[in-house]
C-alpha cells in the first residue's frame, strides 16, 4: 500500500514530548506541501501561528483568565510542548463556498500536518478546549474579528516512537457497516 495509508496507520497522539522540536524552516517545508489540499475554490481559510518560548506563557495567561483559574497551571499546560501551532480558521467571502466548508479545509490542514509530522519524526497532539473560543485566547493571539481557533498542535521530540516495534495499544476497529454504507434503496 501507500505511504499515507501506512502514516494514517500508524499515527498517534504523543501527549509526552521531548525539549526538541522542528526549526520554523523545517516547518515550513512542512506547511508548504499544504498547497495540494483539497480547498473549494482555492480560499486557503486557515493559518497557523507558532509559539515558541515565552509566547506559549501568553496562551497559557490567555487559558487561566478565559477559565478563571490558577495562571501556573495554565501556563505549565501551554509548556507541555516546545513548539504550539495555533490553527486559525480565517474565512474569506465567498458566496460559492460556505463557512462549513472553508472550516472543513482548516481541518484538514491540521490533520494532513500532523501526520507530515508524524512522519518526519516529531510527536503531536491536537489540543482543543472551550478556551480556545473565549475572548481572553482570542485577544491573546491577536485573531481578527472573523477568525477563530480550532485548537493547538503541540510538537516536540518523542524518545519512543510510541512502541512501533509491536508495543503500539490497538485502536479499536471501525465498525464499517455503520462507517461505511450504501444509499437505501
């Protein structure tokens, strides 16, 4: 079979990472190989914004006021991983391609970015959360009006692939006869 079959197998959410993570070149490649998507009338409605560093303290500053809580813990969940991509829906006008459709295509850059760098070698995990929608997350990454998040990718090394030598936890199979079905007669 193919390579994205095999990478879609074999993907997994690393809630653990390591202090490495891709350069903003290596990223960038990365983003580039975006362009194929799949996007209705070529809108390319999404960004990414990355954190690195202190700006990662801002998002978790933005979490604790959005959540009324303690900013330690906030700020330590935004540090669980060297480098945060905030993935951004940013619609454009069109009365051809609806705002479902243009956050569908947002979607599926970050899905098609986790597994880029899946197979590139990082570890990843999409965060989201009923912050990322909040005014406090909102002001924080300087979103325009219009825009909105879908929510984090956290990156960073993995010391252990996730077990791939046979150790992996098996996902559960789907069930295609309710995943997969024909139209009714």
């Amino acid at each position: 079979m193919s390579g994205a079959l095999d990478a879609l197998r074999r993907r997994r959410s690393h809630s653990k990472v390591t202090g490495a993570a891709p350069t903003h070149e290596e990223l960038a490649e990365l983003v580039a190989a975006l362009a194929s998507l799949a996007d209705h009338s070529g809108l390319r409605p999404w960004r990414l914004i990355e954190l690195r560093g202190e700006d990662r303290d801002r998002l978790g500053e933005a979490l604790a006021e959005a959540e009324g809580k303690d900013r330690e813990k906030y700020v330590a969940k935004a540090r669980r991983a060297p480098l945060v991509l905030a993935v951004v829906v940013s619609p454009v006008e069109s009365r051809k391609v609806p705002a479902w459709e243009q956050e569908a295509v947002a979607s599926g850059a970050a899905h098609l970015l986790e597994l880029l760098l899946d197979e590139a070698g990082w570890g990843v995990m999409w965060r989201t959360g009923l912050q990322a929608r909040s005014g406090p997350v909102h002001r924080a990454h300087r979103l325009a009006p219009e825009e909105y998040l879908l929510g984090w990718l956290y990156i960073g090394g993995v010391e252990d692939r996730g077990g791939r030598g046979g150790k992996d936890k098996p996902r559960a199979p789907l069930d295609l006869s309710k995943h997969l079905t024909a139209l009714e007669p």
